[in-house]
C-alpha cells in the first residue's frame, strides 16, 4: 500500500514538471522578443503606410494633352478671329472677311504651334498642379489646403511658360503681315533663331502674370462652382456640369486676363530690334488705340464667347478621360 502511495506521489509530480516546461517553451524567450522588436520592417509592414503616400503618377499629363487637343481642333478658327481685332482693333465682322478673302485653305494656317503648345502646356498644368499638390500634402500636411492648392497652381504656371517659344511662332504666322515671310512652323522657329534665343521669349512677363494667377482662380473654384449644381449619377449630367464649371471660369479669366494677352500680342508681333518692357507696350497699344481703354477691348467679347467653349470643352474632356483612367475613384 505505501509502495502504491509513493509511486502515485511520483507520478503526480512528474505530471506538474511536464506541464511547467510545455509553459515555458510556449513563451518566448528574451532574445526571440529582442529579435521581433529590432527587426526591420517587411513589404507587407509598409503596405499599409505605402497607401497613404501619395505615389507618382503620369495620368494627369495625359488628361490634359487629351483635353487640350480636343478643344484646339474645336476653337482654332473662333480663335484666329480674336486674334486679329487683338493685333488690328478691328471688328469681328471685319476680321471674318479677312478670313473668307484668304480661302479655306488658309483657315487652319498655323494649328501646329497651338496645337504643340497648347497639349503641352495643358499636359503641364493639369500634371505638375496635381504633381506639386501631392508633394505639399506629402511634405507639408500642416499648411492650409487653399494655400497648398494656391502654390502648386502658381508653380504650374510657371511651368508652362517654359513653352513660350510655340506661343510667340503661333503669334507670327497668325499676323498677316507674315504670311508671305514665314512658310510654316518649323521655317519659323529656324528664321527667330538668327536673332537669338531671347527672341524666342518675347512676352514671357505677361505670360508669367497671366498663367500663375488664373491657374490659382481655376483650381481654386471649378470644384466649388461645380458644387452649387444639382447632384446626378447619370453621366451626361455629368459632363455638363464640368462644361459648365469650366465655361463659366474660363470666359471670367479670359475676360479679366484679356488686356494682359493684348500686351503680349504687341510685344511678339515685333520680330528684332529693342526688347520693350510691359508698361511700354501697353502705352504703345493705348496710344494706337486713339488713348480709349474701352479699344483695349477689341476683341473681348468673341474672346469670352472663345473661352466659355474652350474651357467648357477643356474641363468636360479633362474629367472624361480622368473619370476613364482612374474610374469612379477618381483617386487623384
């Protein structure tokens, strides 16, 4: 009976011994926990954070050379009749004339400048707006939205002026009094180049004070005034409300912008010779204007009929393509 007791004893306690070591081997050790903390972090560790890091993307590029080819092939005509009662300050019906007297085949003289210029800097504004947004709520996540919006829109401006050069060849062939002297684009650009690179740029300043300003205005609002519409999910009322947003921007900037791109019509129009400064070629437009400021204005209203178009067309195509990119997330 004692023999059984004691063996019973024993057994029991080797019991306890087993379950104490399976404990402690199911814990784990010190260095296993020191490993686990000092442990560099894997792909999976960051796939959470690598979603809130706002990551590289060229869709906003190709929105804007979509959108800006669209409107060109669109507008060009309507554009080219501005462009004479800018440079002459005559009317719309005379500048229509003028127009019909050269032929068809003249009309669409000069598209590829335009053209060039106008995807590029619209691939510029709409990519580098949305490329330095992303790199302010990145880096800078303290700073007001507005102020963010407002800085990458001006810095986007700044970007597009790097293409002057289309927009000053653009301004020679639509002159007639270069028709005769400059064959097409590329004669253009090859005839400026005897006269240096700074010819190249003539009108950068009014350029610089036209884009950084109206891109901070348009960004800043075409949301908003989007906004004041009536709510739809069917597509077509979609497209309109984005026509209608930027239409309404786009013919107020245009309009407010308008004596700035006078000033920079006179001051590309000169090919050679002393480079004039901004106050000295308004002065010069206001004086060949009999000193009338309303004559300044040649031209605004079919220029606002132009850009209510034009931008309608910009930013309905703009949200077309990126709503066909980036689906209903719109993730931009």
């Amino acid at each position: 009976m004692s023999d059984f007791l004691s063996k019973s004893s024993e057994n029991g306690r080797l019991g306890r011994k087993s379950e104490l070591q399976q404990q402690c081997s199911a814990m784990p050790s010190q260095s296993n926990i020191t490993l686990q903390l000092h442990r560099h972090p894997t792909n999976d560790d960051s796939s959470a954070t690598a979603n809130t890091v706002p990551q590289e993307d060229s869709r906003e590029f190709v929105c804007g050379v979509g959108a800006a080819s669209i409107n060109i092939m669109t507008t060009f005509p309507i554009n080219k009749i501005i462009f004479r009662q800018q440079l002459l300050g005559i009317s719309a019906t005379t500048a229509i004339k003028q127009l019909q007297a050269e032929g068809v085949l003249r009309l669409y003289r000069g598209i590829l400048p335009p053209m060039l210029q106008k995807t590029a800097t619209l691939s510029l504004m709409f990519g580098m707006y949305d490329k330095f947004n992303r790199i302010f709520r990145q880096n800078l996540p303290g700073v007001h939205p507005v102020l963010q919006k407002t800085t990458a829109a001006v810095l986007a401006g700044c970007c597009e002026a790097v293409f002057t050069p289309l927009e000053r060849v653009q301004t020679l062939l639509q002159n007639r009094y270069y028709q005769e002297h400059y064959r097409n684009t590329f004669h253009a650009f090859r005839e400026l180049r005897s006269s240096g690179v700074p010819e190249y740029y003539r009108g950068l300043v009014p350029i610089l004070l036209r884009n950084g300003p109206s891109n901070a205005v348009f960004f800043l609002f075409r949301g908003e005034i989007k906004d004041l519409l009536p709510r739809s999910d069917r597509p077509g009322v979609e497209v309109l409300w984005n026509f209608i947003s930027g239409a309404v921007l786009g013919a107020v900037l245009s309009t407010i912008f308008f004596p700035l791109n006078v000033i920079k019509t006179k001051m590309q129009s000169q090919v050679g010779g002393r480079f004039t400064g901004i106050y000295e070629s308004f002065l010069i437009v206001y004086n060949e204007r009999n000193r009338s400021l309303r004559a300044i204005y040649h031209g605004a209203r079919v220029n606002y009929m132009r850009a209510l178009l034009s931008w309608g067309i910009i930013n309905a195509s703009y949200e077309l393509m990126k709503s066909y990119f980036y689906g209903n997330g719109n993730d931009s």
